[in-house]
C-alpha cells in the first residue's frame, strides 16, 4: 500500500492509475489524516443469489422481549 497527500495524487494521478491497475493500493491523505483509497476496480463482482441463506439464521419468538433486570442492571454500571 502506498500513501500519498492531495497534492502529489493531483500531480502524478496517471502514474496512481497505473500502479492501481497492477493491484496496488493507494491510500489518498490531506493533512496526514486519511481521506480516500484507490483501489482496482472490480470488473465481475461476487455473484449472489436472491434466498441464498435461508435457513441460516433464526430468530426467536421473544426476540425483542425486554431484557431482565439484572442484566439491564449490568449495562447501568
């Protein structure tokens, strides 16, 4: 992964987009904080399918009954 400021990803973007392209990241920074990611982009993105985990998850039939006493008292302390 390479870093670089605004100014220098304003300067010498087509050489970025070059790295990029051969699966380089570039993380994009203003004033040392972090602001963008360059990163390849994805020409086939992952296949999903409608109902694909049904029957995976379950949920129970007093899901959003309160909470006891005792442990809402856990979350006050």
């Amino acid at each position: 992964m390479t870093a670089v400021n605004v100014h220098q990803a304003k300067t010498h973007l087509s050489r970025l987009l070059e790295r990029v392209a051969t699966g380089e990241e570039v993380v994009i920074a203003k004033a040392g904080r972090p602001v963008a990611r360059l990163v390849p982009y994805d020409v086939h993105p992952a296949h999903r399918t409608a109902g694909q985990d049904v029957g995976m998850v379950v949920i129970a039939e007093d899901f959003d009954a309160p909470l006891p006493e005792e442990l809402l008292a856990e979350f006050e302390s």
